[in-house]
C-alpha cells in the first residue's frame, strides 16, 4: 500500500489533483456566482421596468391633472366670466341674459376636455352663479374646509376627492381671482371629474395598479378587494391570497401616488433554465478541464525533472549555466532565473575575492600613512633641539608651531574630524606665531573666545582658511601693520557667531561681489574658493543648522570681515 502511494506521488500527479480540485471550487463558485448575478439581473431589470411603469403612470396622473388645471383656469380668467364676478364683487346686480353667457364658456370647456362632467360657479359668500338651474349654497356642497383650503391656495386647483353626494364622481375647487381687482377673491369654481379619468391601463396580466389622491384615498384599483393604501405604504412587499406581490410605489408633483403590486414568480421567470443551462456547461466544462490538465501536467514536469537533474549535477562541480530549454514560459523563466543565479553567485564570488584584496592594499597603505607623519614629527624635532643647542631660541619656538601645525592637520583618528574651539584657536595660534616669522612687526593678531565656549565642538580647520586668507589678502602688498582679530560671541541661546577680521586692503563693490559670486559657484581661485570650501563644508556638517552661512563685509582700504554662524550644540558627526 505504500509503496503504491509512493508510486503514485509524483509532481504530475500532484499536479493534476491540485488543477482538479481548484476546478470543481473555481466551476462552483462560478455557477453560483453566475446564477446569482443573472437572477439579480433579470430581477432588476423587470424592477426596473415596472419602476418606469410607475413613473409613466404618475407622469399621466400629472398630465391629467393638468389638463384639468388648464381647463379651469381658462373658466377662471374668461373675460367673461372676470366681467361678470368684478360686477358681483362690486355689490352691482346680474341679469339673467348674462348669466347665460357663462354657459357657452361652461359647454366649450366640457365640449374640449373628456375628464370634467360639469362646472360649477359660485360666489364670494358661497351663492351658486352656475348652473343657472340652481340656487344651492356651496357649504350645502361640501365641507367648508375645502373652502378654506381653496382659499389658502390662491388661485391654484385644490383636489376634493369623491363628491359626497354622488360617489361616480370626483371634485377639485379652485378660487376665482378677480385680476383687475389685485386678486381678490371673487368667488369659487368647483368642478366634477369622472372616475374612469384616472383609470391605468397599461399593465401586465398579473398586475395591480392603485393610485391614491393627496389625502391617501384610492381613486382608482384594478382590484376591487383592494381599496387601502395605508400598509402598502410601509412595506416593499405584500402576499395577496397566498401570492407574494412586490409593491412599487412612484408619488406625482402634484401629491398623487401610483402603487403597482407585481407577483415576485413574475419577477424571476426565466431563472430555471438558466440554472439547467449553467449546470450543463459545468459538467462539459469539466471534462474538458480534467483532458487539459492531464496534458498541461504533463508538459510541465518534463522540463522541470530536466532542470533538477542540471540543479543535483551542479553539487558535484562549479557552478554551470543550463543550455536554454524550448518549452513554456514559466518554465522557461525558470531556467531563466537559474542561470542568472548561477551567473549572479559567480560574479559575486569574484567580488569577494577582489574585495579582500583591496581591503589588504587599503590596510597596508594605512600603516604607511601612519608611519609618514611619525617621521616628520621626529624629524621637526630634532631640528628643534639642533636649533636649542646653537642658541637659536627664536627658530625653535618656530619649529615647535610647525610641529604643532602638523601634528593638528595630518592626525588620522576615526572621531578626529570635530574639534573644540579651545584646539582650533590653539592651532590658529601656532600658524600666526609661523606667520610671524615672515612678516615681523607688520602682523599682528587677537584672539578672543570666551571660557564657556572653549568646548564648543566645531568641524576641524573650519576657521584657518579664513584666517589664512586674512594674512594673505589682507597684509600682503601692505607696508603698514596689519592686525587680524579672530572672536566668538553667541547671538541667541542656540548660535554662536565667528568672526575673523582684518584692517588690511580691503576690497571695492566691484571684487566684493565676484567673491560672494565666487563663494556660492566655485568657479574662482585664491579668497572665492576658500570661502566656498568653507560654506559647503558648513552645509556637509550642519545641515538646515545655518541657514544664513557665511558673509562677507568689505570696504575698500579698511579692511575685511567674514562671520560664520554655528549652532552650540555641534552638527552631524
């Protein structure tokens, strides 16, 4: 038994168990998704369709009222009809012969729109104008709240309902406003409307259809058993005699509301042979799968057992690129990706051996390095003590700067690249006592750097260079003494400010701005490229630290000043 299972655990195997499985889940969820999806789009869409139907059927509903608007309104502002209710308004008496022209206004409305049975007129204090036949009261019609109500709407058509005292009509009042008169109320039109008006017939067999006036009354039902609205009103779905109905509801602008109840089967019909359909292309399906599988499987794991015999080979010798193989992509990719790794391991190997060479001649040049200096230190002092022993005082103290000035430029520590003010200062010190040497009486200098910023760490020989361009540019060329000041000073709790300054030479406008031009570009020679070297080694070291950098102030004949601002609490180290 196991030696069977053993047997039968290959990739290929694996592989096409793997693929079948993935298939029945893949074909699975896709028939169920599919079914899903498409029920929901046939449902939506007879939704929608009947959403139209409502919209359409509400849109009639409006339509209908407005011809009824329309045709009311056109009583309403007949000359007339505004002539005769003016005269009635203003207290005069009517004649009967011109009551009876209000009955040719009265037959063209009734002649010219299908929906009205009949208008009444009547007056401001509820008399009946028209018919002619009648001397009834309009309260003795219907209730005085539609009066009131007519009232409120100035002018606009007001919807009754059914006529209280004939049920196979409906009423609408409106009041009649006197336009030559600013509007005022002139009396009250009422007018009767058939039920069969509002009647929809554009349905599906299997459909009802209610519409509800603005007060929630069912003016028309396909269905004689339904005649309330209010449940409808509340629910998206609704079971009549034991069927499930889905009711969709549309309200008009004018306050009017179409129900349409459809039977849910109606909304889902269709749905079985789809799902018979989607059930037969999965099992077609597959069968075809399983066929492409076995096959697919196949293809791979040749060219695969082919690469792990190169793979296994490469254990036993140097790493070896594999000839190309004809076969798929991925597999290709594959064989792809190994020969880059094998070439990738070969190069990196060559890296490595070729590092550790450098790194041997770096080693070795850093001991030579470390023995040159040595050298010279003892050489400067033996010439020290040569000199002492002849009585030479002056050019000793000379040789001692020197040795100094050496000893602080070259030293190599790994943390020597950040110093105190205390050990610049004391080098600047040292490489005036060797200018001294050359320039006598015509040099002289001050420092000043207060005890509490003695250890205040700053980038090494940060400040010579431009000590160094003080002497050079400053005294040269000069027969009168030239003094440098070199002073620290803070300017908030955070900055310090350096400055070294001269009485030398000085400088025009003109050369003043080549220099700066100079010190921000790094084009020029002599002073423009110390400061520039000065102010980028200021952003290396501090970053954001020194906004302002380095300034230059010069004036011809009187000298120079260069100020550096630092932060107390040092840079990036």
């Amino acid at each position: 038994m196991l030696s069977y299972l053993k047997k039968w655990n290959t990739l290929r195997n694996q592989i096409l168990v793997v693929f079948l499985f993935v298939m029945v889940i893949v074909l699975s969820l896709v028939s169920m998704i599919t079914l899903k999806q498409v029920s929901l789009l046939i449902r939506n869409n007879a939704e929608n369709q009947i959403k139209q139907t409502a919209i359409e059927a509400s849109g009639r509903i409006d339509s209908l009222f407005e011809q009824l608007n329309t045709a009311t309104k056109f009583v309403m502002t007949n000359q007339e009809v505004q002539r005769l209710f003016e005269r009635i308004h203003a207290g005069e008496k009517v004649t009967f012969p011109e009551l009876q022209k209000l009955k040719s206004v009265v037959n063209n409305i009734q002649a010219n729109s299908e929906g009205i049975y009949s208008v009444e007129l009547y007056t401001e204090d509820l008399k009946q104008v028209f018919p002619l036949d009648s001397s009834m009261k309009m309260f003795q019609r219907l209730s005085v709240k539609w009066i009131y109500e007519a009232d409120r709407a100035k002018g606009r058509l007001v919807w009754i309902g059914e006529d209280p005292r004939n049920p196979q009509f409906y009423l609408a009042i409106r009041r009649i406003t006197l336009m030559e008169r600013h509007f005022a109320n002139g009396g009250y039109l009422l007018v009767r409307i058939y039920k069969p008006y509002f009647a929809i017939t554009e349905v599906n067999t299997g459909q009802y259809v209610l519409v509800s006036d603005p007060e929630g009354k069912v003016i028309f039902s396909n269905n004689s058993s339904l005649t309330d609205v209010s449940s409808l009103n509340q629910r998206s779905a609704t079971v009549i005699n034991q069927t499930e109905y889905m009711v969709t509801k549309q309200s008009s602008n004018k306050g009017f509301t179409v129900f349409i109840l459809t039977p849910v089967s109606a909304l889902t019909k269709g749905v079985n042979s789809i799902r018979f359909g989607i059930i037969f292309a999965g099992i077609i399906g597959m069968l075809v799968y399983f066929l492409c599988s076995l096959l697919l499987s196949t293809i791979i794991t040749r060219p695969i057992v082919q690469l792990t015999k190169t793979m296994r080979l490469a254990n036993e010798r140097l790493l070896t690129v594999d000839p190309k193989m004809v076969t798929v992509n991925e597999i290709r990719e594959l064989n792809s990706t190994y020969n880059q790794l094998v070439r990738e391991t070969n190069h990196l190997i060559k890296m490595v051996y070729q590092k550790e060479i450098v790194r041997s001649q770096s080693e070795l040049k850093a001991l030579q390095a470390q023995i040159n200096p040595h050298f010279l230190y003892n050489t400067l002092e033996s010439l020290r003590w040569s000199l002492e022993e002849k009585g030479e005082e002056e050019l000793a103290d000379v040789v001692v700067s020197m040795s100094e000035l050496f000893r602080y430029t070259i030293s190599r520590n790994v943390n020597d690249d950040w110093v105190t003010l205390k050990e610049e200062f004391r080098h600047i010190e040292n490489y005036m006592d060797i200018i001294k040497f050359r320039f006598g009486d015509r040099i002289k200098w001050h420092l000043s750097l207060p005890e509490e910023w003695e250890n205040v760490k700053i980038p090494k020989l940060l400040i010579q260079p431009l000590v160094e361009n003080a002497v050079v540019h400053g005294s040269e060329n000069r027969t009168a003494p030239c003094t440098i000041t070199v002073a620290v000073k803070p300017v908030s709790d955070r900055h310090l400010e350096i400055m070294v300054e001269d009485d030398g030479v000085g400088m025009d406008e003109e050369r003043l701005e080549a220099v700066k031009q100079a010190m921000h570009t790094g084009e020029a020679k002599g002073k423009g490229m110390a400061l520039y070297n000065v102010k980028k080694r200021l952003q290396l070291y501090y970053k954001k630290e020194t906004s302002d950098g380095i300034t230059i102030d010069s004036h011809k004949n009187k000298g120079t000043k260069v100020t550096i601002r630092i932060p107390v609490n040092g840079g990036e180290k």
